[in-house]
C-alpha cells in the first residue's frame, strides 16, 4: 500500500491558507475593502503596508477565493466579506481567536512532549490582556451563533424558572435557551472581567461576578437555581477539578432542579467522533490538564455528586448535552 503523497503534501501546506485570513484580518484589509473596492496603491496607503508585501497577500486571498480582481481593482467576494466587522454575519472575531492559536499552535511539539499547555491560565489573560480576551469571548459568542443553535433542543427543558450559566461568558448559549424556553430567566456567573463582553454581546441577561475554583463559585448558602448550566467548560479542566466543579454545580439546585451539561463528548476509543477528536489538541495546548471527555467519565461526576444522568443528547453537531437531575 503506498500513501497519497498529495494529500499529505497539501495538508502540511494547509497552514498557508489559515495564516494568509489571519494576516488579512490582523491588517485590516477585509475592514478597508468592505463595500469599497481600492487598487494597490490605495490600499497600501490606506493600510500603511508595503507593496509587494500586499501584493503577495492579494495573489494568495485571490487563490483561496477571498479576493477578487478586476483590472486593477480589487474588492471582496461575498466570503471575503464575512471577515469584515460590519458585515451583519461577521466572522472576523473567530479569525482573531485563531490567529492567537494560531501561533501558540507551532509550541504544540511543546504541549506533545510535556502534556502542559503552552499559555498563559485565562484568569491571567483576561485581566492583563483583557482586549485579546475579550475578542476571544466575542468570537465564542459568533461561534453559538454559527453552531450552538442546537442547545435548546438537546437540552428539552420544559418548564421555564432560574438557570444559573456557570462560566457563561458573553451570555450567548443563555440567551437562545431564554429565547427557546418560556418563563425561563437567565444569570450569567463569570469572573468579573467577563462582564463588559455581556453587556455588549447580550445586556438582557443578568451577570453575576462570580469564581469556578470557590465552593458555590461565590454563590450564598441557600441560594437555589431550577436549572444550572455548564457549557463548555469541563474540557478546560481535569479531571478532579471536573468532579469538584459537577459537585458545586449540584448544590446549586433546587430539588427537583436540573444541571445541564452542553460539553464535547469523545468516544471510549479516544479517536472520534472526528469533531471532537481534532478539538482535544486544541484542549492539550490551551488548559492545563485540558481534554475531552467521555459520556462515562461525566456521568461518573454527576452520580458522585448525587444526580442520576440521563443517555446523552446528540444531534449532527459536536457539542452534546449530558442532563441530570436533583432527587
Ligand atoms: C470556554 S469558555 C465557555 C463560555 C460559554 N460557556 C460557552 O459555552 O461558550 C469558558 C468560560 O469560563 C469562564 N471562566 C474561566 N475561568 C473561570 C472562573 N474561575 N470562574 C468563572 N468563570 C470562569 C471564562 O471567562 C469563559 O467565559
């Protein structure tokens, strides 16, 4: 048997492709370009860049079909267009997010050898780089709107009440469960530093300041939620910590009340489904001890915590939602 050396060969160049959208959107080009074609002299002026630089970023967005030219115009398809911040369905946030990943991703022989990620924890990113931190929250607000519309229906809640968003961020996956769900009101707990991307993403939800590593992540005693959700957040811990954070999240309800968990789930064998696969490197070099975890291994959390799991929910996306009740 002898391998495709030309798929080989173009996956080991497909980081070309990435790197050209990430150095458009890092100088500004789609911004320039959105509804008002230039020629190359008005955009390296406009841009500040040089021009055989510009040039050469121009020939390969042209080829990845970003860009196109007409006699010494040049202007932006309707995909080059998603990278502009004015574009009502912008992307350009996710560009900025993994152009970040981007170059954290060459330490990844780095994150292979020692099993540490290779980044700052968020907490310090969020308070000393807090414009990066922010775009990076922005740019998971734009990816539920791409593919986390499926959270209300995985989750099936029936009845309207209190739901807790623990880690929320920009509110995003509260809000389309407030917009699914009657009677149902939403708080969003994060750090504090959190709180200006919610305003800005979602202001109709409340936000509470609050911290995933104190018990009842500073929440009172007493204080009860009908639902508490937790999405997206267990791959950015171990396991121990997965366990104690399950445990805090069961106290937070009500009897009766539900813990929605809205999480990558991997297979047994570690290797699919392909979605979830190719998200655990990213969990390897991002978190300290973060990985994807299997149906089981959440379930062994909820029931240590005295909750029953219900069969997981999953629908054609990666993101699977493991639900369990309080007695
Ligand atoms: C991967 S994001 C998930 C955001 C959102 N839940 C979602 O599904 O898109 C992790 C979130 O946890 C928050 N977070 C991280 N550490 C935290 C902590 N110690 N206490 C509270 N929130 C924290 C981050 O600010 C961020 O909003």
């Amino acid at each position: 048997m002898s391998g495709d050396a030309y798929k080989v060969a173009d996956q080991i160049a497909a980081y070309q492709e990435s790197a050209l959208i990430g150095t458009a959107v890092e100088v500004g080009l789609p911004n320039l370009l959105y509804g008002s074609p230039h020629n190359l002299e008005g955009i390296t002026a406009s841009l500040g860049t040089d021009p055989r630089g510009t040039m050469g970023l121009l020939a390969g967005l042209v080829t990845f079909g970003l860009v196109e030219r007409d006699g010494e115009t040049f202007s932006l398809t309707a995909n080059g267009e998603l990278l502009a911040d004015e574009h009502p369905d912008s992307i350009a946030m996710i560009s900025r997010k993994e152009w970040f990943f981007y170059k954290l991703w060459a330490e990844m022989p780095a994150a292979v050898r020692t099993g540490h990620t290779q980044t700052r924890a968020w907490r310090d990113r969020l308070e000393n780089d807090p414009d990066q931190a922010h775009d990076f929250l922005r740019a998971l607000d734009d990816l539920c709107r791409l593919y986390g519309g499926d959270l209300p229906e995985l989750a099936g809640l029936e009845n309207g009440g209190r739901l807790l968003d623990v880690g929320g961020g920009a509110g995003s996956h509260a809000a389309n469960l407030v917009k699914a769900v009657d009677g149902l009101e939403a708080t969003v707990l994060d750090l504090p530093g959190a709180e200006p991307v919610l305003e800005e993403r979602h202001p109709g939800l409340a936000f509470v300041a609050g911290d995933i590593d104190q018990p009842r992540f500073g929440r009172p005693e007493g204080e009860e939620w009908d639902y508490v959700l937790v999405s997206n957040i267990l791959h950015d811990h171990p396991a121990e910590e997965n366990e104690r954070i399950v445990r805090e999240a069961a106290g937070l309800l009500a009897p009766g009340g539900t813990l929605v968990i809205y999480e990558w789930v991997i297979d047994e064998g570690r290797t699919s489904p392909p979605g979830v696969a190719s998200f655990t490197p990213m969990m390897v070099i991002e978190n300290e001890g973060g990985w994807t975890w299997t149906e089981k291994e959440i379930g062994e959390w909820l029931r240590a915590a005295g909750l029953e799991p219900q069969p997981i929910s999953q629908g054609p996306g990666p993101i699977a939602v493991v639900k369990a009740t309080q007695p």
